[in-house]
C-alpha cells in the first residue's frame, strides 16, 4: 500500500464503518481491514491517520486500531511469517515515541501501550535506544512529555512484578536501573520541589501530582524483583501521607500508591526499611481513622490496611500489635467500619450486577475495603487468634442483636455479622474447593442453622436480597467444612433461588450449585449422586434455563456453567429432557454469534452441547442423526460468515459426532471435506487442532469412501502434513494427520507417497530437529513398521533415499533417542515396531545392519526399564503447543469433546515384554544359535537378565 492521500482517504471510510452498530455495514468494513493489514505500510498509513486527520474520532480509533494491530502482529513466531515487514517495524519505532508524546492523552495512552507491547518482544536488545530517548524527555520541563514518557515506562515495566526471576530477566532491571533508576530520583525531588513552589495552584498541583503517582508505580515495579531503596525519598513519601485538601483525587491516588510501595518494602526489605517503619505505621494509622466512608476514599483506604495486614504478619513487627488495647483498637477503628455494606455497594449490587459479581465472586475485589478488612483479620489471626477471635464474636452477637431488633430497618448489620464470621473463620481458601482451613475457633455449623438457613429458606423472593447472597455465598465458601446433611438441605433452596428477580441472588445460587456439583466423595465419586438430585432434576433444569431468560442474564457464565455441570452430574437422568433442552441450547447458540462477546458463557454453551451428544448417544447412538439435523443449519451459518471465535469450537462438536456414526461416512460430511483442505481455513492457528482431529475423524470412519470417491483430495492431505510439520509449533499435529493417514487409508492408495513423506521428515529434520519433532517422528516410523505387512517395507523404503539410510536412522535417531518416548500408548507402539525391526527384517540378520540389532535390542530394554529421559538441549528453543503466541485465545480445546487416547495395536498385544519374548523365540528357531550368541556377546548383562525374565514370563526358550 503506497502512503498517499487515496489510500488515507479509503482507511479513513473503513474505519469509519467500523464504528457503524449495522453489522451488515460493520463486519465487511472489519474484514476489509483484516485483508489489508499484511500489506507493507498498512501501520505507517494508520500512524499518518492519527496523527493528521481532522476527525479526532477517526485519529482515536486509528489509534486503538494501531494498538490492536501491534498486539495481534508484533511477535515473530518461529516457521511463520513474518506479519509486519522489517521496514516497517523500524519506521514504527524511529517515529512511535515522539508521536506519542506529541498526541493528546486519548491518543498517548493507546500508543503507549503499543511501546510497551513492542518493547516486551524488542527491549532491550532490538530497541538499545528507547531508554535513552524515554530519559532525554524528563528535561524538556512539559509535563504533558514527562507524564507521557512515565506512562510509558509504567506499561513497560510493570510486567517485572509478575515475571519469574531468572539472570536475563535481572539483567534487564540492572540495565534499566542503570540509564532510568539516577534520573527518575531526580524527577521525583524536582516535582516535589515544584508542588512546594505551587503548593496554592490547584491545576499545577494536579498534573505535578499526577506524575508524582506514576514516579511512585515505577518504584515498585523496580523494586519488586531487586532492592532498588533511595533512602532519601522515604521522608518525602512520609510527608505525602500526611497531607491533606479538601477534594479527593489526584493527592489520595498519591497517598494509596505510597502505602502500596511501603507495604511492598516491608514485605520484601525488611532490614533496609525498619528504620522508616514506625514512622509510616503512624502516618497511615492516623490516614485511616481520619478517612471518610466515602467511595472517592476507597482505594487509598484498601491500600492502607492492606499496608498493615503485611506489617501484622511479619515476625519482627508482631510487638506492634500484641497489647489487647492497640487490639481492640484496630477492630474498633479500623476493621468492623470498613466491613460496612454502604449505600454505594447497595448501589452496584442493585444497578451494577456484573461489577458486583465480578469484585465478589471472582476476586477482583482486591481493591475494596471489605478485602483490605478481611486480609487484615487474617493477618492479625496468624500471631493472636485467640484474642480477635474474642473480640469480634463480640461485635457479630452485637450485631446479630441490633437485626433480630428491628430486621427491615438493620439488616445491614446482619450482612457486616455474615462477613466478620467468614473472615474470621477462613484461614485458607481455594477456588476448586472453598475454605479448606479454618479457625477451629468458630462453629460454622452452629452459624449455619441459627442464621443461615433462615435467608436460605426466606419465601419471599424480594425481601433482604442481600442477605439471600450472603447466605448462599456462605454455602459456597465454606462446602468443604459443613456436613454433607445441611449440603443436601441447602441444594433444593439454591435451586429455588435460581428464579430470583435479583441478578446478584440467581447467579450466586448458580455458582453454589455448580460448585458443589464437583466436589468429590469417597471413591473419588461425586459428593452429590443423581440419585439424590432425582427428586430436583426438572426443577433444576427448568430454572437454570428460565434464568437465562431473566433480566441481565442472557449470556451469564454462571449459569451456562451450571447448566454444563448438571449435564456432568446426572448424565442419563437429563436424556427425557434433551430434545426439549436442545432447541433452547441451539437457539441461545444462534443468537450468540451473531456477536459474540462472553468468550466464557461461549464456552460452557458449547460443553453443554458436548455433554448433550455424549449422555444421549451413549445409550442410543441412533441419535446422532437428532443432532446433526438440529445443529448443522447453526454451524453452516457460523462457517459461512465466518464466526472465527467459534468456527473451532465447531470443528470439535463436528468430530464428535462423526467419531459417533456406526456405519458409512455420512454424504452430508463427504460435501464438507474438500473444503476443510483450503489454505485458509490452515492460516489461523485456533483452526489447527481441531481441524486435525476432524480430519482424523474422517479417516477413521470413511477412509475407503475418501480413497474411491475423493482419491484426488489425498494429495490436499498431504499438502497439510508437509505445511505442519514444517511448523515447530504445529508438527506434532502434522504426525497425528500422518498417523491416520497410515493406519486407516487402503496401503494401495497411499504407498506411492511413502518415500515423499520420508524425505520431508529427513528434510526437516536436517533443517530444524526438535525434541518434539524427535518423539513425534520415532512413533510414526514405528506406525509404519507396525503396519506394514512386513518391517522390510520400512527399510527398503528408507534405503531407496540414499543407500544405508535406514542403518542411519536407527543408529542416530532410533536407538539413542528411544529414551526420550513419553506416555503408555506411544512407548507401547515404539515397542512394538522395534520388535517387528529386530525380527522380522531380513537385513538386520544378514547384512552390515547386523551390527545394529544388540543395541536396538538394548535401547528397547531401555525403554521398558530405565526412567524416561525428559532432559532438553540447553541450545534448542523448544516450542510446545501451549508456549505459542495466543494459544488460549486462540483455541480453547472443549473437555467433553475430547476422545479418548488411540491405540493402534489395540489388545492384540497386552504386554509388549512378553511378545519380545516370544518373537525372539520364534527368530531363534528360524535362526538356530544366532540369536542366542549375539546376546552372550553383546548384550550388557543387566540387560540380559530383564530379557531372561521376560522369557521365564513368557514361558519360551531360545534355541
């Protein structure tokens, strides 16, 4: 694409349908853009568009486009190509730091993050000079640059707080701490300087403090992985948490960062910071007692008592707290005000569900002073248990009494009660199965009875709604610590509380059910039996789908995985309902891609599909026809406009219900199959697995049909292989195709290709040999020698390439690498094919490859005996299939679509010792006295005797 002012002109009509609601005007607009974005100079066109254009909603979604762009492009993956051109890539980055900091803000922050998604693949050691020009900026005096620059570095380097410690990783903080660490001090005690200086100018204050805020997230993410401690900036930081003005904002976001980075040095440098310690103690105690309730105080309020809930558990610090006074004084002031349910969470939980929810139940509440009070309590219960404990069974029964009072008017206190016990009790927590430790101090089940229960049980369905949640958010946290008695009491009540108006109410009630739905029991059985959900089954059925129906739960995840874990659960006890479940599933599928935007919800709707296929045809695979009839009309509409969030999801339903049929390849699939060989449908990574597994599906059930009536399609398979296996992060997929290809295709229509396919393998691997590749290529080689009528196929072919290949192959590939074979099926399929090797290939007995057989003999001992060799080279970048770039984005494997692991041998040979025993014995009265004088002299004698054992067990002799 040439830069001129047509091209500008026709981007700028694009994107300006992109931002059409039509979808009929939208979604060729988008794949237009797609289409052109291989194209050299497409992100040069895109920054000239953002950066002149006299519409500035077209200069922010050029931005966001950009943004999008870069995130999508900018890794090189390994054996593809490269999405953005070399020129490209280094105009971007000569032109995208001075165009950033020239942008309004809008704009700034979407480039910003574009620096930092192209500096985590190119910095340092392809982008040496970006630093330097960050740095050189701070001196410009506009604080619309430096907040620019600082913006930047936040985005860059905040990844060093999750990062795994390694040396490269601590090379690049040293480098970065070099060029950035001496500036950015000085940066900080200039602007603390400039605030003093315009300590009455209340706009300067705003910006100054705004970059005095992000100065302060640099730190800690520079001192996150290395000390990084500029003592001389902790009486400044000090002095910050004691200011005060009459607005919250930019000052309290200050405040909350500074107690952030305290409680940070106090978790991870305790000796450099005690000297400060006592003095933030102070400075944020008196923070917190003066603070409002008020929402603009919340996140410095959370960060604050997050600062001490770390200072309470730390050993050394302990003193602080131990005086039942200074007790008292923390769960007076501090913990029980900010328990509180405030009008505000009142609020979301009535106008704003997801948020709700999702601050809740998901953990993102990170931020919230409830979680802040919570994680104090913890923390102050690892040293003085006994003593909180004490002081808050106070405050509930206090509270539990201004309630039982007057309910309509105090139900808020019941709700702080309900939260202080499940603080308090909770000593540790997982997501699979709720708290698992608790404080042996409080009686849960008491609690459950006397106050639980009743909000459970509550019949009117829009009383204390609140409470409801609360109630059924305590079922859900602590399953594992009540009796399984009050579980089965409290099921029926979850089920009836699906139907709740409140959005918060019906989806706790589905999540409690689904959660408790996997729990396990003795026998690794399920908790909850069908059984005892028998006499629930319609009702709980009937309401999880009319829930979906409910104000603001149409794609709610909650209950779609609900729905997906019942099917789990019952299994054949939901197959009367499935025609009737299966319409409103395919219908809700419908609906959901014409724009689908819940990639979770998404998710499950499609396990639910699985499970439906599964549990019916499992009694009658009969029904499989019900299912395509009724899903396919969805699916042909998902492949024809191309729904690339689901088109894989698709591929995989279709392979189960292929993998289903009994008879005869359908002709509905037969018209679908040359179509599944077009390029395209290969370039997008999401399509690789499970179009593999549709393929193998194919074969599997109508490979004599391909071979007679789609024989000219064998090649386009072919075609796929050579394209995978070229690929590191795709050849194990290209062997599962190959594999299939081998073991069900007619020999006659496949074995003039056989020495095509070798040569590739031998090409790649002279070209790029991965250990992968390795284990993946050995198991096929075997598949071949398996099933092949006679082992000597494999070596006449190998031989045919180049004279002596095969001796080749099994002294450089085979027999040092056996050791490497991983799982029970591939190590039972090496075994096997080494077997037909050793004793049914002539030229292993009678020419220079003689010389061969102890030591593939040995190398098979090997594998049966020895430990399995997973070591890696130190030089080789090894790529597994979930390491690529957007895997998980990109295909997320559905688990009841999954088949089983496939045995080629099958139960013809149980135990591969045994028929190395016996084939042995048949060699050696084919070849009397050879076979027994090449193991008396070549066989190492540890070997010797596992095979003596595997003969004594096989009941045979060697002659």
């Amino acid at each position: 694409m040439e830069l001129n002012d047509g091209n500008l002109q026709t981007l700028t009509e694009f994107m300006r349908k992109t931002l059409d609601p039509d979808q009929s005007v939208r979604r060729p607009a988008e794949k237009f853009l797609e289409s052109v974005e291989g194209n050299q100079n497409y992100p040069i066109l895109l920054l000239t568009l953002l950066e002149k254009s006299q519409d500035n909603v077209i200069r922010v979604c050029a931005a966001v486009t950009f943004k999008n762009y870069i995130k999508r492009n900018w890794r090189i993956i390994e054996d593809e190509p490269n999405k953005i051109s070399d020129p490209d890539r280094t105009t971007i980055k000569a032109n995208i730091v001075h165009l950033m900091l020239s942008s309004p803000e809008q704009i700034q922050k979407q480039l910003s993050d574009a620096i930092s998604i192209i500096g985590r693949e190119d910095f340092p050691m392809k982008w040496p000079d970006l630093l330097t020009e960050m740095v050189t900026r701070f001196q410009s005096g506009d604080f619309h640059i430096i907040n620019g620059v600082l913006r930047t570095a936040h985005s860059l380097f905040k990844r060093y707080r999750h990062e795994f410690k390694s040396n490269e990783l601590w090379l690049e903080i040293k480098l970065v701490l070099d060029t950035f660490a001496s500036p950015l001090t000085e940066l900080f005690k200039a602007t603390i300087e400039l605030c003093q200086t315009h300590a009455t100018d209340i706009n300067a204050l705003k910006i100054l403090f705004s970059s005095l805020t992000l100065i302060s997230k640099l730190f800690y993410s520079l001192n996150f992985q290395v000390t990084f401690l500029i003592d001389s900036i902790f009486d400044d930081l000090v002095f910050f948490t004691q200011q005060d003005e009459e607005e919250a904002g930019l000052l309290e976001l200050l405040k909350s960062q500074i107690c952030d980075n305290a409680a940070l040095y106090a978790q991870k440098y305790d000796e450099e910071f005690q000297p400060y310690l006592p003095r933030f103690v102070t400075a944020i105690w008196n923070l917190l007692v003066s603070a409002g309730q008020e929402v603009k105080y919340d996140l410095l309020v959370s960060n604050a008592i997050q600062f001490l809930a770390s200072v309470c558990e730390r050993p050394h610090y302990k003193h602080l707290f131990e005086d039942q006074n200074t007790l008292t004084s923390i769960c007076e002031k501090v913990i029980v005000p900010n328990m509180e349910f405030r009008s505000a969470d009142e609020e979301a939980f009535e106008d704003n569900s997801e948020e709700y929810i999702r601050r809740d139940l998901e953990g993102s509440d990170i931020d919230t002073r409830r979680r802040a009070a919570c994680d104090l309590v913890r923390g102050l219960c690892k040293f003085f248990e006994g003593p909180v404990t004490a002081i808050f069974s106070g405050y509930v029964n206090s509270m539990l009494g201004e309630y039982a009072k007057n309910p309509v008017v105090n139900w808020k206190h019941k709700d702080a009660a309900i939260y202080l016990v499940t603080s308090l009790a909770s000593k540790a927590q997982t997501a699979k199965h709720g708290i698992t430790q608790a404080n042996e101090l409080v009686n849960l089940t008491e609690f459950f009875v006397n106050h639980i229960l009743t909000d459970l049980n509550s019949q009117n369905v829009n009383e204390f709604p609140v409470l409801k949640a609360d109630a059924i958010k305590y079922v859900m946290i602590f399953r594992s610590q009540l009796p399984k008695e009050q579980l089965l009491q409290a099921v029926p009540l979850l089920v009836a509380h699906l139907q709740a108006e409140s959005t918060v109410e019906h989806t706790y009630a589905a999540h409690a059910l689904e959660r408790l739905f996997t729990m396990r029991g003795p026998n690794n059985s399920t908790l909850i039996t069908p059984t005892e959900m028998a006499p629930f089954t319609e009702q709980l059925l009937n309401n999880l789908f009319k829930a979906l129906a409910l104000p603001g739960s149409s794609e709610n995840e909650y209950i779609m995985k609900a729905i997906m874990r019942s099917f789990s659960l019952l299994q054949e006890t939901i197959v009367p309902y499935i025609p009737t479940l299966i319409g409103q599933l395919t219908h809700k599928l419908l609906l959901v891609s014409k724009n689908p935007s819940k990639p979770h919800f998404n998710h499950y709707l499609f396990e639910s599909l699985c499970l439906s296929i599964r549990i019916t045809c499992k009694a009658n695979p009969t029904t499989v026809g019900s299912f395509e009839e009724a899903l396919f009309p969805v699916f042909t509409e998902i492949l024809q406009n191309d729904v690339q969030e689901f088109v894989p999801y698709v591929f995989q339903v279709m392979s189960l219900l292929l993998e289903i049929h009994t008879s005869s390849i359908p002709n509905s699939y037969m018209a679908l199959f040359p179509h599944l060989l077009q390029p395209v449908l290969w370039e997008r990574t999401g399509n690789i697995p499970p179009l593999v597994r549709l393929l193998q599906a194919y074969l599997e059930k109508g490979a004599a049909t391909i071979a007679s009536s789609a024989a000219d399609k064998i090649p386009g398979l072919l075609g796929v292989f050579q394209k995978l296996i070229a690929s590191k992060a795709n050849d194990h997929q290209g062997f599962y195709l190959m594999n299939s290809i081998i073991e069900h295709m007619p020999t006659e229509s496949i074995v003039q290709y056989r020495k095509q396919i070798f040569i590739l393998l031998f090409q790649r691997l002279q070209s790029s040999k991965t250990t992968k590749f390795i284990k993946s290529e050995y198991s096929f080689k075997l598949i071949v020698a398996l099933i092949s009528p006679q082992s000597i196929a494999l070596q006449e072919i190998f031989d045919s390439i180049q004279p002596k290949m095969f001796g080749m192959v099994l002294e450089k590939i085979v027999i040092p690498e056996v050791q490497k074979v991983s799982g029970p099926v591939e190590k039972k399929i090496c075994a096997v094919g080494i077997i037909k090797i050793l004793t049914e290939c002539p030229a292993m007995m009678d020419t220079e490859y003689t010389k061969l057989w102890t030591p593939l003999l040995q190398a098979l001992i090997g594998l049966f005996e020895l430990p399995e060799d997973d070591s890696i080279p130190d030089d080789e970048h090894f790529i597994d299939i979930e390491d690529t770039a957007s895997y998980q984005t990109a295909f997320s494997q559905l688990a009841f679509a999954g088949k089983k692991e496939h045995d080629p041998i099958g139960a013809a040979v149980s135990n591969p010792k045994i028929l190395l025993a016996q084939s042995l014995h048949k060699l050696s009265t084919a070849c009397p006295g050879r076979v027994l004088s090449m193991l008396s002299t070549s066989l190492n004698a540890e070997a010797l005797q596992y095979l003596q054992g595997y003969l004594l067990a096989a009941s045979v002799q060697l002659v």
